[in-house]
C-alpha cells in the first residue's frame, strides 16, 4: 500500500507524574481550542485519555501536511504547553507521525 497525499496525522503520547493530570489537561486543552481557533492548517486537535489509565494522556492532531505542523509548533500558544508540561511528565513524549494508507483498488 502506498501513502496518499492526505492529512498529517500526529499522535503524541504523555506519561504524567502523579497528581498532575489536571494541570496537563489544562494546558493540553487550551493549545488545543489555540490551535483550531488560530491555524487554518489545524484541522482536529482532540485530548484523549485512555479509561484505564490515569497517569496517560494521548493528543491526536491533524493537520493539512507536515508544513501546517511545524508551523504549529512556531505559534505562540505552543511555548507555554511545552515549557507548561514538561515538569509535568515521567518521561519525554512518544510522538508518532501518520499520514492515511492509499485504499487498494479493487
């Protein structure tokens, strides 16, 4: 299967150090309205949190392409979540880029 030219597809997964799940969420969640509200590139941002872990927050983001990322990663809005969180987590982030798998035809 080939990869399309569609969406880039970010999805960034967080260990939070215990009893700091709220400030995260917090930040997580104000650059996320940021960045739907500001980047025209920016086309879903959503804050998810698996239901048998307290301790993990998952951001799955989607932009136009890579370009609409970086670009993401330049607002202003951005610097207060990477400086906010980072003494909020165990460990670095696991960040993995996806862009959608060209259907087979058939």
């Amino acid at each position: 299967m080939s990869v399309t030219n569609g969406n880039f597809v970010v999805l960034a997964e967080f260990r939070i150090k215990e009893g700091q799940r709220d400030a995260f969420l917090a930040l997580a969640h104000n650059d996320a309205n940021e960045s739907l509200a500001n980047e025209s590139g920016c086309h879903q941002f959503d804050v998810l949190v698996p239901e048998e872990d307290g301790h993990t927050v998952i951001l799955h983001e989607v932009y136009t392409d890579r370009a609409a990322f970086d670009k993401h990663m330049e607002m202003p809005h951005y610097k207060p979540f990477k400086e906010g969180t980072d003494p909020l987590l165990e460990h670095a982030p696991s960040v993995r880029f996806l862009s959608p798998a060209a259907r087979p035809q058939n």
